[in-house]
C-alpha cells in the first residue's frame, strides 16, 4: 500500500488546489508529448494519470486527448475533481497506482509526474504502468532527482541526499514531518527502476529549448544561459527528470 500520509496529501500542499501552476504543468506535459508524438495525434489517444489529485491537470488534458482517466489515493482531492470538473471524456477514480484498476494494454499515455517518490514501491509502480500501456504506449515521466539541492516538500538543504535514519531526524528537528516520507532517486536508480521501457531523456532538449517546452518563465535571461551550459550533464544536476518511456 502507498504510505498512510499520501492518502491526505492535498491537504497538505495547498498548491495542489493552485489552478494557474496547475494548468502550467498541464501545458508543459501537452508540450512534451506533443513533440514526442505530433499534436495532431493526441486527440484519438487514451490516457491515465496515476496522481491525479486535485483534477485541475487533468481537466486541462481533457481539452486535448480523447479520453482522461484520473486516479489517486487521496479521496478529498478526488471528490474535489469529481465536483469541479464535469467533461464527456475525463474520469476520477479513487485508486492506488500500485494497483491500477484497469486491465493490461488499456492505455496510449500514462502520466506520471512527481508520484514515484510517494509510494512505497517505485518498481511495483513502473510495472504497472508498463502493464496498463498498449505496446508502443508512452509514459510522460516528471521525476524527482534525488540530488537536489533543496528538497522540494520541506524546503530542506541536501534532505533527500542523507540515509533514511538521519533525513527522518532532519525533518523532525525543524519540525517539518515525523518522518520523511518521500523516497527519491538518482539518475542511474531511476534507469534500473525502468529498465523494462526504452528512454528518451527529454531534460537536456528542454533545457536547450525552455520556450519550446513552456519553461520560459523559469528559465530565462542568465538562467537560461547557465541551463544550456549544464545540459549536457543535466542527469546529475537537474532537480527534476523528463524522460519519456516507451513500451515496446
């Protein structure tokens, strides 16, 4: 089962409810995708999103893709998305992305944007989306690099870097979490974890070409300059992964 904490994570991370940043990230997956497979596609292609949460991204999918299917373990968020988001072609469901309630070869696209480092067994979760996807289906992987340098959920210097034992005490001593939770991973444990898809990392392409992907407001000006000159080792550097998986 995915960790009791994540079963209220809306809650928590008012951003969730955010629709502005929301519907921003929604952009970048349509971008991403779009390049991989031609815009013009997306609109006969079914597609899952296994940490729907709150609907807003969603929502926004809906608008380009044929069918959107939304899950997640937090049912206030989903009731949320089933209350505010009423389209012919989208879908909540209150389930668990270790196991997914849909039978094998159902999906062309699964989105999987800053789940894996949430659930309590990545490799049961990359199977299950392998499972799920038609051969030659794709996986929109936004992924957390374990060697960031300022963990991203509780704004701690080099967190995610340290032993479970001593990150759970860090977390505590600033009175953060009783534990930390989350459990990231490096590039090379990330590539194992995924071993079954084919790859395209798409992090170094989007750091060459911020505006291409909608990162332009983040990566700008001497920003964008440093982005390029870092691209090429970006694996070890990035705090977020883009790859896209393929199931062959």
């Amino acid at each position: 089962m995915q960790k009791a904490k994540q079963t209220d994570y809306s809650s928590k991370r008012v951003q969730m409810f955010d629709k502005i940043s929301r519907e921003v990230k929604a952009k970048r997956i349509i971008k991403a995708i779009s390049n991989h497979l031609g815009e013009e596609n997306l609109k006969g292609l079914t597609v899952i999103d296994t940490g729907s949460s709150t609907g807003i991204i969603d929502n926004y999918l809906s608008r380009y893709f044929g069918s959107v299917y939304g899950i997640d373990i937090d049912k206030k968020a989903v009731i949320f998305a089933k209350n505010n988001f009423k389209r012919k072609n989208l879908f909540f469901q209150t389930a668990s992305a270790l196991k997914i309630p849909f039978r094998q070869n159902r999906f062309d696209v699964v989105i999987c944007t800053h789940t894996y480092e949430h659930v309590s067994d990545a490799s049961k979760l990359f199977n299950e989306i392998y499972r799920i996807l038609k051969p030659g289906g794709i996986c929109y992987l936004a992924a957390m690099n374990k060697y960031t340098l300022i963990e991203p959920h509780y704004n701690l210097p080099i967190l995610s870097w340290l032993p479970k034992n001593a990150a759970n005490q860090y977390v505590k001593l600033f009175g953060k979490a009783q534990e930390y939770y989350e459990t990231p991973r490096s590039a090379s444990e990330l590539t194992t974890l995924t071993k079954i898809f084919s790859k395209i990392d798409l992090t170094p392409i989007i750091l060459r070409n911020p505006s291409k992907f909608g990162f332009e407001d983040r990566i700008h000006g001497i920003i964008a300059i440093i982005a390029w000159l870092f691209s090429p080792i970006s694996k070890y550097l990035a705090p977020t992964f883009f790859w896209i998986l393929t199931k062959e």
